[in-house]
C-alpha cells in the first residue's frame, strides 16, 4: 500500500510544479502584453505631442 501512497504524491507534486510554471509563464505574458500595450500608447501621445504640434484627437486616439 505504501507504493500507491508513495505514487500519488509524486504525481501530485508533479501537477503542482506543472502548474504553478503554467501559470507563470501566464502572468508573465499578460504581463508583457500590459506594458506593450501602455508603451505604444504612451509612444503615441509622446509623437503626437512632439512632432505633430498639438493636442487634438489623435492623442486620444493613441490611448483608446
């Protein structure tokens, strides 16, 4: 009985670890999406105030 037990916590210990490496290869993609997406925003505002000359709708546009 003591090879069943010995086993399950191996291949429980094993989906743990699968897991938890799912999940954070998950979090740092979201992660990386985020900070993308608010750099190109953030690019957009910064070229349409510097070299456009002026605030209209194109900053918003940049942030939507």
């Amino acid at each position: 009985m003591d090879l069943g037990k010995d086993s399950r916590r191996k291949t429980h210990r094993l989906t743990l670890i699968v897991t938890t490496l799912l999940y954070v290869f998950a979090s740092l993609t979201l992660i990386l999406a985020a900070f993308s997406l608010a750099g190109k925003a953030f690019y957009g505002i910064y070229d349409t105030v510097l070299f456009k000359g002026g605030v209209n709708k194109d900053i918003l546009n940049a942030i939507t």
